[in-house]
C-alpha cells in the first residue's frame, strides 16, 4: 500500500481546537497575545513561529509537536503486522478512508471494522485467505464509514455498532460500552470514545502481533476527530480511554496512517505535554 498522508496539516489542527474552544480569531488573538493578523497568517499556512507557539499556548496544544507538524518533520513509524490485520484504504469524495480486517489465524474466522467506501478489496481478502466473516463491527455511522455496508453484510456476517448510535442496517445488532467478543484467540472489546459522533466507539482487540485499538474518528496520526457532538468529550475520552492503554498500543485510525500511543505522546499536538 502506498504511503498514506497525514489526515490533518497543522492549520487543520488549529481550526479543531479554535472551534472546539468557541473562540473567534479575534479571541484568539487575545488570549494568545498577538496582533489579529498573526493569527490569520498563521491559519493561511504561513510558519510564524512565534505565533504558532502562542495559539499552542492559548488553545492547549503541545507547542513544540504542533511547530514539528507545520515543518513536515515527522511521520509515525509504521507497526508490522505479520498475519491476521489488514487495512485498507478507499477513496470517498475528497478524502480517504480506512477500513480493517481482523482473523484468527486458527479457526479463520473474521471480524470488518467499517467497511469503508467500498469493501471490495476486503471481500477479496476474506476469498483470498479463506475468511469466514463473523462479525461487522461499526466505529460510527458516518457515511463515508458506512458506505458498502449492504454489499458487506450480504455475506451473512452479524452488524454491531453502539446503542447510542445504531448501525443503518436492517437487523443489526447493539452493544453497551464494554462489550466483549471473540474470534478464537482474538479478543475484541468496545470503549465508547463519543464526542466525533454520539456512539464513536474504538475496539481494543488483542491477541495479534501488537496490541491494537481501532479507533474511528476518534483521533489521528498528530491529530483527532472533530468534537462534532462535543469537543470536550472527545478530548476526554481520548485521554481517559485510548491514551490509559498499553503504551506498544497501535491506532488503526479512521483516516491517515497507522500509529502508536507512544508515537502520539510526544507528537500530537492535542496530547503531547
């Protein structure tokens, strides 16, 4: 596969917190102390570093991994998975997005996260590797998420997705925060990591070569979700829940590349100190 970019560049990063803070440029300004123009010039993409550190400072942002992020200087090492994971990536308007496949290597049986917009390749993978899919598993209703549901579901495998955000499919089932499947030594379990959307849930599975968390939209590769329900919360619950894992943790994220809790520690700007 070849090399997927950063979801967010850093003025992406900027407008996530700045609308997450409800704070006009001209609030930004002041609380940063700096003239309105700096910031405007800032969120143009120009690399002001003075400037950017100060709406770092304002926004509770980590200042030096947001300068990093503006000068292009780092991309997250991409973690080995030698069987039993698959990503793919999958065009949808002007943008990608991710979609997994998780299986016991053992019994065969497989579990979709997302389907993506289009669930071609995975359905390819799933004949090629002699797959039985088991379980369809939701991060979010998001079209751009859900968009082959149907043609996935076809296979007969069971929909799940959070009761607070049902998936869009007839008989499709819904699970409390905490829920617990298996897939022969895969031991998947949902954490609800709400703020993108009101169900955003990630699913810490175990049992593969590293300890994975597909997390949806909940963050990215030096950046996160868009608080759409609530910026707060999805700060929050990213700390709380996904940063309180084993720190050799893998993100498999809803867009971008694939990471780790300790890559993102030091370089996301939204959690790095």
């Amino acid at each position: 596969m070849p090399r997927i970019p950063l979801e967010d560049n850093f003025t992406d990063v900027i407008g996530k917190a700045q609308r997450g803070h409800q704070l006009t440029d001209d609030a930004l300004a002041q609380k940063a102390g700096i003239p309105l123009a700096d910031v405007q010039a800032v969120k143009g993409g120009e690399i002001r570093e003075p400037a950017l550190r100060a709406i770092a400072k304002a926004l509770n942002l980590g200042r030096d991994s947001l300068l990093a992020h503006a000068r292009r200087e780092w991309y997250p090492e991409q973690p080995i998975f030698p069987r039993g994971f698959v990503m793919f990536n999958t065009p949808h308007e002007d943008m990608t997005v991710n979609s997994y496949l998780v299986w016991d290597v053992k019994t065969r049986h497989a579990a979709a996260f997302d389907t993506g917009a289009s669930a071609v390749s995975m359905l390819d993978t799933i004949a090629a590797e002699n797959l039985k899919l088991r379980y369809i598993f939701l991060t979010h209703t998001h079209e751009d998420h859900v968009a082959d549901l149907p043609r996935l579901a076809a296979t007969g495998a069971e929909v799940w997705a959070s009761e607070l955000e049902p998936a869009p499919h007839p008989g499709a089932k819904t699970f409390q925060e905490n829920a617990h499947f298996h897939l022969g030594e895969i031991s998947i379990k949902t954490l609800l990591t709400w703020g993108h959307s009101p169900g955003q849930t990630s699913y810490y599975v175990t049992g593969l070569a590293w300890p994975l968390a597909i997390v949806g939209d909940s963050l990215f590769a030096s950046s996160m979700g868009g608080g759409q329900v609530s910026y707060e919360a999805q700060l929050r619950n990213n700390k709380q829940k996904l940063f309180k894992l084993p720190l050799d943790t893998v993100f498999a994220c809803g867009h971008g590349p694939l990471t780790t809790i300790k890559q993102e520690k030091k370089h996301n700007p939204f959690f790095a100190g």
